[in-house]
C-alpha cells in the first residue's frame, strides 16, 4: 500500500522558458514550460498584456466609486460597454491600464473622470491581486473612490467615452438592481461586481433577534 507521503510535493515549482507564439498590439499568447511540485516538467498556455509599465506590478484599475448626494441613497458608479470578446454589453466598474508614470491611485481618478465624467476622492486601494490566474499574468488593483455628488461639477458630469453608458445603483439594492438589469437584457456582470454585490448583501442583512429563553 501507499502512504500519503508519495504524493507529497517535492520539488518547489517554477518557470523553465517562455516562449511567444503570437503577439498583437496588446495582448500576446506565451508557451510556459515549468516545473511542478513533484518533479514533471509541463506546458502551460497563457495570455498576458504587453502593456504593463516596467514600475508597476499592477496592469491597471478598477474603481468602486461611490456617490454621495445629499437627500439621496449612495449609488454604485457602473458603466455599461459592448466587450467583443463577449459578443454583447458588459456591467462593470470604470476600470483601465495605468499609464507610464502614474501609481494606481492617479490611474483611477484619470480612468473615473474619462469613463464617467465624475471627480472623486482616493479612500482607499487594494494589494496587486489577481483576475484569471488560469488564463492569464494580469493584475489589478481596486481602488476606493468617494464622490460628492453636491459639488457644481459632480451635478451634470461630462463623459469623454462616447460609447459607454454611465448607470448608477443604490448601494443598499445594490444586487437587485443588478439582478433586474440582466433579467432585461443581455448583458454579462463583471465577477468582481457580483462579489461586491454579494458583499453588500451580507453588510445590509440584519439576522432576527434570538428569542429570549424563559426560565
């Protein structure tokens, strides 16, 4: 009989080469060959960017923006955007790439104002985490931006993007609404909006009191 100790990994995996098979103006498709933990040397298919910026980790941002306006619920900042890959329209948060020179936070504030037209406050970002390990080397980082809906240039925001659609969702419906929008239409949600979603469910949700046991 075999113990579990024969499949006891025994050797730290790492990359062996990387070899390009195809590349285009943004993206490129590699040939990993690597190690894995017990010894076997394999091949791994991937996709990564070749946009990244050689001083950061992160390939660019996405923004969970809140707005915040008095006599209103805070809403979500969503947009909305045809995605080829997908052959239909995406709800996601305003994201993009960081640009040469600019930390994740300028990246974000740029990438609101371009996608939504809004200006908003940094209040806070994640690590470098990552979107499709399976598939892909890209990294993001989400950045917490609020917005003060009562400012004179936060009232009638101007867009720069002429095909995306800005929809905003309250925050404490936050899933419904997102739940009626693909009941509507055909349109796919980012996993990330879904999480956060989900997230907000749990933080809106209040648990029954336990009854009080009698003596």
């Amino acid at each position: 009989m075999s113990n579990s100790g024969d499949h006891k990994a025994t050797t730290t995996p790492h990359i062996v080469k990387e070899e390009i098979l195809a590349a285009g103006k943004w993206v490129k498709l590699e040939k990993t060959t690597y190690v894995d933990p017990a010894g076997n040397t394999r091949i791994w298919e991937s996709v990564k960017r070749t946009t990244r910026q050689r001083d950061t980790e992160a390939d660019g941002v996405g923004i969970i923006a809140l707005l915040k306006r008095t006599l209103h619920k805070d809403c979500v900042v969503m947009v909305k955007q045809f995605r080829p890959p997908l052959g239909c329209c995406s709800l996601e948060f305003p994201a993009g790439l960081i640009d040469e020179g600019e930390n994740a936070e300028a990246a974000a504030l740029r990438e609101l104002k371009e996608e939504t037209g809004y200006k908003g406050e940094v209040v806070g970002i994640t690590p470098v985490t990552c979107l499709d390990p399976g598939l892909s080397n890209c990294t993001t980082q989400m950045v917490m931006v609020n917005i003060n809906g009562d400012d004179m240039e936060n009232i009638n925001p101007t867009q720069q993007l002429e095909f995306v659609e800005v929809i905003l969702l309250p925050l404490d419906e936050f899933q419904l609404k997102i739940d009626e929008l693909l009941r509507k239409e055909k349109t796919v949600v980012d996993a990330k909006v879904y999480i956060f979603a989900m997230g907000m469910v749990q933080a809106f949700f209040k648990p029954r009191e336990l009854p009080v046991l009698k003596q």
